[in-house]
C-alpha cells in the first residue's frame, strides 16, 4: 500500500471548527482558482458576524492576497462574501457551509423535499428557502462588478447555495468542495453550460446525499481525491468504491481508536474543508515547473 505523503486531518477540531485555523490564509492560495476558492469556502466559516475583530482579521487576510473589495452578508442563517480584486478584476463569492452547532443549519439540511424555484427544474427545500431570503442583496453586490471574472464557491451547505446561485446568474466557473445533491434532471440539465469542478473527497458522506432515489442528481462529473490525497478525473465508479473501501479499513486501524481527538469514521472526516485544501495545495505544487 502506498503511504500517503499528503497531508490529512482526521480531527474532530477539523471537521467542526473548520475556521479555527483559518484567519490566516496559505502562502500559495492564488497559484490556482481551484485552490483560492477552497480556501476561501475555508475562510468564511469564520464568525465575522459576530466578532469585529475576526471581521477586520478575515478582511486583513484578504487584502493581503489582492482582494481588497470585500462585501459580507449575513441574514437568515445564510453567511458569504464578496471579495474583488480591482487589479485583475477576479471577483469570488463564497458561501458559509453548515455549522454543527447551528439548529437554523440543521433545519435547513433536513428540509430536502424537492420544490420548484425561481430557476429551472425542482429543487431542495430548504436550499432554496435559505439562499432566496438573500439572493437580490447578493445579485445587486454581483451587479456593481460587472466586467469582472466572477466565481462562485462554497464548502457543504456552502457548495449547494453557490450551485444554486449559478442557477439563478451564471458566473465565469463554479467550484464546489463536499457538496450534497441540490436538485432533480431538469435542474441539472440547465447547468450544462456553467463551468464547475466539483470535488469530492473519497469517503465524504454529505456527497452522497439527499439520496439519488429521491430524483436528485448531482451536477457535473467529479474531481475525485483518492485515500492517498490525490485528485483524479474520469475515474470509474468501481475504482472509487474500491478506493474508499481501503480508506475506510486503513482510517479504522490508523485514525478511529485515538479518541476522543478524532472522528470515528472516515465518512466524516473527509468532510473536513482542510483536507480539500490539503490535496488542492500538493496538486498546486506539483504543477509548478
């Protein structure tokens, strides 16, 4: 078996307080889209609601990487931002995931009839109930920076809004990390056009739901994270099912027993944003000449 060189984090810490090392954003987060956007999906869990000083942290942090353009929301149980470069007029919106800790997140993850929407198709319930109380104060920020290359983002609930979000105004590519199914084959069929790499890290749970029985499909193939960290395209279902069956059996022996710091199961623990990142940040470095 191949030892895993990529970094991994097997932490409850990890999985349920996915800003607590956060306010400080790598070195290399702008060497790709993909990586800025899973560090930013990262950065907005942080409570900048709540505390000033994190805002003016989260702001900081920001600013330092050239986004000194930055729109927060908060209203309803929905958190993002809009952060803009004005130097190369690259603007990202990324929305907040779930918090474990939030009965308001919790009502909305459970709410997973499909409806129809201000969009195309049908889709989850409690999706869009959350992401419309704020969609026309997003879409008026969107709006102010026309001529900008947009792109949408967002980590679990994060990832749902953002793909919702593209349903309602097409950005310039959509880049989604843990995301649960959001709608049905209409819904899914009218995101043909919009760009998105959706990634989905081995064993991560909230991927495989609401369950496709219920008529939700996901949108687009997936860039899929192997157990050792490393990203794949076009990989088969039966590579996968194989992949994840040895990452399970491997996370028991190595991960599971060391409580309580870390998550039973791996079904869990690859949920956690940072190790999205882990893998974005080592397919970075090795794209580097």
């Amino acid at each position: 078996m191949m030892n895993r060189t990529i970094a991994y984090d097997p932490t409850r810490r990890a999985l349920y307080l996915p800003c607590a090392d956060a306010i400080s954003l790598d070195a290399s987060a702008t060497r790709s889209e993909a990586l800025l956007c899973a560090e930013l999906s990262r950065l907005v869990y942080c409570r900048f609601e709540r505390d000033a000083a994190v805002k003016h942290a989260v702001t900081s942090q920001l600013t330092a990487i050239g986004f000194s353009d930055c729109t927060f929301f908060d209203k309803n149980g929905l958190q993002a931002f809009l952060v803009v470069n004005p130097t190369t007029t690259l603007g990202v919106l990324a929305y907040r995931g779930s918090q474990p800790n939030e009965i308001e997140d919790a009502l909305t993850d459970l709410k997973f009839r499909l409806q129809p929407w201000a969009g195309i198709g049908r889709v989850h319930q409690g999706f869009a109930a959350t992401l419309g109380r704020t969609w026309r104060d997003i879409a008026t920020a969107i709006e102010a920076h026309r001529g900008a290359r947009m792109l949408y983002a967002g980590h679990s609930l994060g990832a749902a809004l953002a793909t919702l979000s593209a349903g309602l105004r097409r950005p310039d590519a959509l880049y989604t990390f843990g995301s649960p199914r959001v709608g049905d084959a209409t819904f899914t069929a009218s995101m043909l056009g919009v760009i998105h790499q959706r990634y989905v890290d081995c064993c991560d749970l909230v991927c495989r739901i609401p369950d496709a029985r219920w008529s939700y499909e996901h949108v687009s193939a997936m860039q899929y994270v192997d157990r050792h960290g490393v990203l794949h395209t076009g990989i088969s279902d039966a590579e996968v099912r194989a992949d994840q069956h040895c990452a399970k059996l491997a996370f028991l022996l190595q991960y599971a027993w060391r409580q309580p710091a870390n998550v039973l199961l791996r079904s869990f623990a690859d949920h956690a944003v940072v190790n999205y990142i882990h893998a974005l940040r080592a397919a970075a470095r090795a794209s580097l000449p």
